[in-house]
C-alpha cells in the first residue's frame, strides 16, 4: 500500500478494505456500514450510488458515469468526512438522504429549528447516542431533516455551514 | 430603453413590449422535485403563509409574492430554487429522460443543470460545465444544495470540450444556454443595456457559434440540441443557428410550449435565413409578464 492519496482528482472508493490500494482511504462497505450503524440508513439506498475521495478524507457521494481517476470540478455531493476519529457527515447529504435514517435522529421544535438553521448552539434534552446526529422538523406533514448537528454535554451544535446558515 | 429600438419592425405591439420592460419583474421560483413534489413544497409554503401563483405553463414554476423567497423554509430544505420564470423554459423543450447523458455547456450558476437532473428524476448523468472558475463554485453550491447527484462539474471551454475525461464519446442531449448581450433581464437588471454596442453582439456571436458548433459535434446521430440565450438580438439567436446549420449536421425541430411567444425570425438586416427557424420561440416580457428568452430545438443528423 505505498500509493497516496491525490488532491487533485477523484478516486472510485473500493468496494471492501481487502481491495484498497492508497492508504488511508475507506471503503464502499464501510461507509455503507457506518451510515447503517449511526443512522440505520439501509444499505440499499445507496444502490445505484457510488463513492469517491478527493482530498484527503472527503467523500463524494455520485450516481452519474465516470472512469476513475476522473479530474474534474466535482461529481454529486460531498457526504461523508473520514480519516478523523469521527467520521462527519455533511448537511447537503443530511439532507438529501436523511429521510431513510431511522437512528440519531433529532427532532426539533420550530423555535429549535430556526436556531439550528441560524447555525446556533442549543441545550437540549437527548438520551441517545452522543455524537453526530441528523437534526430535522415537521413541515408539510412529514419529518424533514435540516442538517447535522454534534450533540455534546447537553448541547446541539448546529453544523449547518455558513453560506447555507439563513436567519427564517 | 434606447438599444431596443432596433426592434421595432420584429416586436408586435411595440409599446407594450417597451412597457413591460420597464416593469420590475416580480420573484419565482421552481420546485426542486429532487427534494420534494409540487405538492409537498406548495404545502411548505402554505403552513409559513407565502402566497404563491402556479405558472400554467409549468406546474414545478410559482411566482412568489415575497420579497424574500431565499428565506423560507422550502429554500432552506432546498424544495425550492430561485429561478426566473422563461429561465426554466429550455430544458423542459431539451426534455431529457432519465438515465441519459446530459451536457450543459453553459451551466453556472447551475438554475438549469439542477434542473435537468430533477427531470431525470437524478439518474443518468448531467455534466455541468462552464469556462468561467469563479462561477463554479455557485455552481457547485447550488448542486449539492438541491440534491442533485447525477451531475458532474468541469471547467473548460465549451467551444474546444473534450469528452476524453469521460467513459463516452456523446451525449443524448446538450443544452446551449449561452452567454449573451443579456437584453432579456432588463427587467431584473436595469443595467443590462449600459454596455450594448453592435461590437459586442459581434464578437460574443462568434462565442456563440463556437459553442453550439462543438455541441451538435459532441450529442450523437438523433439527439436533441437546445440552444437559448436571454437577448432579442438575432445576431445572437437566428444568425447564430444559421450559422451552425450550415457548418454542421442538424436540423431545426419544432416543439410545444403553453407559453405566448412569437416564432423565429426568416430575416433581419438584409440576411435570409432558413424557413424553419421559424420553429424557433421569441418569448417577449410583454407576452407572459416575464423576462425575454429565445429558444431553438435542433435534431443531430449525422
Ligand atoms: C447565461 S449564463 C448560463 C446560466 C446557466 N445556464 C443557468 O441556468 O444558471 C452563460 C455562462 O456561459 C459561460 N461561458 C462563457 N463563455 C463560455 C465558453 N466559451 N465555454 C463555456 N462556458 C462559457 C459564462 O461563464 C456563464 O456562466
């Protein structure tokens, strides 16, 4: 395993770690048993779906077609921060697919969601896990997920980044 | 105002189409059906009390009566992206299926790409590309803030693109939404016409026709062409088909719209060109109370 991993493009992820050939770099089967694990997103949601790394540890969530190594812009949407102790989803992924999560799932007021989106910090009763949580609301008649939070010592952290915090 | 009297002798109803270019154009937006169905963010925008009017034409258009449509929770959840209303117009003519392999040669900030890959449900393949860096990152932002999956991003010139990067050697269907003199968002920019000069209708003509020439070469025999620009100039719109009618093999394709528009231009400043641009659409902001837009379907022939 003496490859490393290049910033400048994208690498299909393997699909076991028997296969993986740059170091560091996970595999398809562990992201797929780290989003069933923290969220109970089943593994078949992401069937037509394939992952990528470019950058260090950032992971690209893609259904189109392309070769890999590919050098381009970007493909799909960054999903997943790996290769840190805890592997950090991101909120447009939260967003997109945390409607299949069944586990650390938080559910918000409107007053709590509207500080979440603010990107703000809140206190906040939660007897589960501690960790990275998927923080949604009602709206429209279903549960609707905002993004991902850090649940720490009582608090909600609002991951929402900056350019997609807004003030509702 | 001034520019806009060379169209005159084209535009019907002349002084309608110079009022309404003076009206403030209001603010819409488009369902992103990659995030939730016409009828659950319609349903969002009722519980937080934002009126809203369903275009005829397109159930997936509303127009808001807000002056903040980015601030609601339908946009915060991505249900709904602010998009001008003859803007969602060219890739509903593409219409692309699901599963195809989509290039939108001129696609930042994105409005269009995501677009396209919500009618293709997200599968199939949108590769989003614009020569411009800077504006790829709204791109980008755009992409991933509406869920879209099947799109990829480059940034090259579209006049020169290489499909070596990719595993295929065409696409089904590309969408030409070029840069253009602009004319067309008066409405939303009254400063669009400061800079108008022949000139510069001449030398981004020559822009245009680079890019729809490499077009029609990279969608394969049988596949669908849609070029559009936001601008009245038929330098930029009819001379510019034309001139790939000539140099490539295609062919202009009639399509339907519930939408007013006036048919394409056979002459201007003394230049003939094919009958059946005819086919092609000139959408006033007189006819729909929208912003201007031109629109032509080509067929891939060989
Ligand atoms: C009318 S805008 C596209 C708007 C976009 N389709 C949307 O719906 O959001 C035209 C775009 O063409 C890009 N452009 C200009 N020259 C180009 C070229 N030679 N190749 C590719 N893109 C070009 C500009 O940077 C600009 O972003």
């Amino acid at each position: 395993m003496s490859e490393q991993n290049d910033g400048q493009r994208f690498d299909r992820l393997p699909e076991t770690p028997d296969e993986r050939t740059v170091e560091g770099r996970v595999s398809r089967e562990e992201v797929l048993e780290y989003f069933e694990d923290r969220f109970a997103i089943p593994p078949a949601t992401f069937d037509e779906h394939t992952f990528w790394e470019k950058g260090a540890g950032k992971i690209w969530i893609y259904c189109g077609d392309a070769p890999t190594p590919i050098e381009i812009e970007a493909m799909g949407m960054t999903c997943l921060r790996t290769r840190q102790e805890h592997w950090k989803p991101t909120t447009d992924f939260a967003q997109r697919f945390g409607r299949h999560a069944e586990a650390c799932v938080i559910e918000l007021e409107r007053e709590e969601a509207r500080a979440f989106a603010a990107g703000e910090d809140q206190e906040l009763e939660w007897d589960g896990d501690w960790g990275y949580l998927i923080a949604g609301h009602r709206i429209a008649d279903g549960l609707e997920p905002l993004g991902i939070g850090l649940y720490v010592h009582g608090e909600l952290r609002s991951m929402v980044p900056k350019g997609r915090q807004r003030e509702l | 105002m001034e520019p806009l009297e060379r169209y005159r002798p084209i535009v019907d109803d002349f002084e309608a189409f110079l009022a309404a270019c003076r009206r403030p154009l209001g603010n819409a937006v488009r369902i992103n059906t990659i995030k939730a169905s016409v009828e659950r963010a319609t349903a969002a925008l009722e519980e937080e009390s934002v009126a809203y009017d369903q275009a005829d034409w397109n159930p997936r258009v509303l127009r808001l009566e807000t002056d903040s449509p980015g601030s609601t929770w339908a946009s915060f959840h991505g249900f709904t992206h602010g998009q001008e209303e003859v803007s969602a117009v060219p890739p509903v003519v593409l219409d692309p299926e699901p599963g195809e392999r989509v290039w939108d040669a001129c696609a930042a900030p994105g409005g269009k790409a995501t677009q396209l890959s919500a009618l293709m449900n997200d599968e199939g393949t949108v590769v989003a590309n614009d020569s411009n860096l800077g504006r790829i990152s709204a791109l980008r932002f755009n992409a991933e803030r509406l869920g879209a999956t099947n799109l990829a991003v480059t940034n090259a010139d579209a006049r020169n693109y290489s499909l070596q990067r990719f595993e295929f050697d065409a696409f089904d269907r590309t969408l030409v939404d070029a840069p253009c003199s602009c004319e067309g968002t008066i409405r939303k920019n009254p400063d669009a016409l400061e800079d108008w000069s022949e000139d510069h209708l001449a030398s981004v003509s020559g822009i245009q026709k680079g890019i729809l020439r490499r077009a029609v070469q990279a969608t394969r025999e049988g596949g669908t062409v849609v070029y559009s620009t936001c601008t009245f100039a038929p330098e930029e719109n009819e001379e510019v088909v034309q001139h790939v009618l000539e140099a490539e093999d295609c062919r202009v394709v009639d399509f339907h719209l519930d939408l007013e528009y006036a048919p394409g231009l056979t002459e201007w400043d003394g230049e003939e060109f094919d009958e059946t641009l005819e086919h092609a659409a000139r959408i006033y902001p007189h006819h729909n109370d929208t912003g201007g837009f031109f629109v032509a379907k080509l067929e891939v022939t060989a």
